[in-house]
C-alpha cells in the first residue's frame, strides 16, 4: 500500500503545476553618462512551468523596469513592460532593439569595465541576482 | 467606289484597328499611386549649439558628407545601438574617421543641454558631433528633416520619446542621399555610405 502511494505521488509530481528552472547569465550594460541605461540579459528557463519577471532593479539607479523597443513604420517607440512571461523550457533574451530593462536615476554614469549589481524578481521563483558588465559605446 | 475599292477601304481600317488595340495593349500602364511622398528637399540650414556650449552653424557642414541620427539621450536602447552601429560602419567603410561626420540632434532639448549632448557624444570612442538647441530651434530642425517626436510620459513622472529612428545622409553638397534604417543589413547600409563618400 505505501509503496502505491509512493508511486502515485511521485507520478502525480511529474505532470500538473511543475515548477520553472531559471537561469540568467550574459547580463551587460552599455555605458552611459548617466541619464539613462539598457541592461540586456537572458533568461533561460529549464523548468517545466512559467514565471514571470515582475520587478527589476539595478543598483545605483533610482528605477528600473523593463521596457519593449518596437518599429512602427519608422517611429521608434518605448513602452513598458510590467509582467515579462517566461514560458516552460524557453528563453527569454533582453537585447538591442527589443526588450531591456530600462535604469534611469541613475546616481553616477556607468563606465565601461565594471560590473554593477541588478536584482530580478520573479514571481514564482523569488529574487535574484546578477552581475551585469559595462560595455563601451562605439565600434567594437 | 469599285468593290475592290471598298475592300481595301474597310481592310485597311481593320489594320488601323489592330494597331491601335496593340497599342493600347501593349503601353505602359499608368505608374500606381504612391502611397509615401518622398522628401527630396530633406534638409536646410540652421544654427544649433554643440556640446561645448558654443553655436554651431550648419554652414561648418559644407562640403562634408554627414550623417544624422535625431535622438535623445534617455533613450537607453536605440540611440546608443544606433550610434554604436553607425561609428562601426564608418570604421569598416575604411575611408578612416573623418570620412563623414556623425551627428547627433537631440529632440529632447527640455532635459538634453549642451552638456549632456556633450558628454553622451564623447562616448562612442571616436568622433561624434552632438547638437541641441532652444526648443524652437529643435522644432525647426525637426520640420526641415521631415522628424516626427512625440513626448509619452510614463509612471512616474519621466516620459519617453516616440521618434523616426533612421539615420539620414547627406552628400558633400549637402544633399539628402538616403536613410539608413535599423533592421536594414550592413552590406545595404555600407554602400549608401560608399557612396555618400565616394
């Protein structure tokens, strides 16, 4: 009898509400003056249920948030994004001309070579963080 | 009229016929209705201030090929990528640094003053030109490149800028060339500048 529980619950683990596996790696920030900054990364999520971003902040900066660039016949537009999903066994990847997370406040200028702190919240899978390095501006 | 006569007659409207149905045939249709206008007087003058504070007249333009990128410097995203991309181009066209110059025309003169032209210029490691102005003057600027920019505020309390993100050329007559657009391929984006160079 208990091994036949056993079994069911381990079989009942496996489908349903699973839980996600995120990982995030490759943060980067270009260099700014420090008026406002785009912090690029991916978020890879092994697991197989969902998250969301739903909070970001980077260090140094008053605010942060994510936001999607987006073409509209030639305009360039900025809107903000508050739920980022991360679906199961998917990647989510923040990078030029598409999603960022958006800094601005920021107390000092960001100087290529550093790294700073920035901290991601998510919605099922709690906070973390990340160090995210400067980039130069400019022809590489 | 003889019968012989009359035939010839009516053959030889027959043949006027068939000619003018081939040539109504066969004609070039009438060129569709273009949908865009094309902004061939795309430029003028005009006096801004660089990131030194100082006036800067476009007339210090003449007989340079340029490229201009209308932007604002809380614009984390596609101004940098943008300029980024553009001082890279300029490095693989090969012609070295001073083979056009890259400006930057803020259209956010309300937070971007010299200074901040200034030094968001200065950090793309090779030689940039940043421009603002009073607001009028920007909205005169905006008016003569054909520039769209609209304020979107945002929760709390900043606003972001709606705006064209091409980059415009300008040959060393100073006239409109071409545009460079973000999802066009560098191979397209360097021939336009090849030729501005040429």
């Amino acid at each position: 009898m208990r091994s036949f529980l056993f079994l069911a619950a381990l079989a009942l683990a496996g489908c349903g509400d699973a839980a996600p596996d995120l990982s995030i790696h490759d943060a980067w920030a270009r260099a700014t003056p420090g008026t406002a900054a785009a912090v690029y990364l991916t978020v890879d999520n092994r697991g197989g249920g969902g998250d969301e971003l739903v909070g970001v902040s980077l260090a140094g900066a008053r605010d942060a948030a994510v936001h999607r660039t987006s073409m509209d016949g030639g305009v360039m537009r900025m809107r903000r994004v508050d739920r980022l999903a991360i679906e199961a066994r998917s990647k989510v990847e923040l990078a030029p001309g598409g999603l960022h997370v958006m800094a601005t406040g920021l107390s000092r200028p960001l100087v290529a070579g550093q790294s700073v702190e920035a901290r991601l919240r998510f919605a099922r899978s709690g906070e973390r963080a990340v160090l995210v390095r400067i980039e130069a501006l400019g022809p590489r | 009229m003889s019968l012989r006569q009359v035939r010839l007659l009516l053959w030889s409207l027959v043949g006027a016929a068939a000619l003018a149905a081939a040539w109504i045939a066969l004609r070039p249709a009438p060129a569709p209705v273009a949908t865009e206008t094309v902004l061939t007087e795309l430029g003028g003058p005009f006096t801004l201030t660089g990131g030194d504070g100082k006036p800067f007249p476009s007339s210090r333009l003449a007989g340079r090929p340029h490229a201009i990128f209308f932007g604002f410097t809380h614009c984390p995203d596609v101004c940098p990528t943008t300029l980024s991309r553009l001082a890279r181009l300029r490095r693989q066209l090969g012609k070295g640094d001073g083979a056009f110059d890259i400006l930057f025309v803020s259209v956010d003169p309300e937070r971007d003053g010299p200074a901040e032209v200034g030094a968001y210029a200065g950090l793309f490691g090779t030689p940039v030109i940043g421009l603002t102005g009073t607001p009028a003057q920007i909205e005169a600027v905006k008016k003569d490149y054909g520039i769209f920019a609209r304020k979107v505020p945002q929760p709390g309390g900043d606003y972001s800028v709606d705006h064209n993100a091409g980059v415009l050329l300008f040959d060393r007559e100073g006239r409109f060339t071409a545009t460079i657009s973000a999802d066009e391929g560098d191979d397209a984006a360097l021939a336009k500048l090849g030729r501005i160079t040429a």
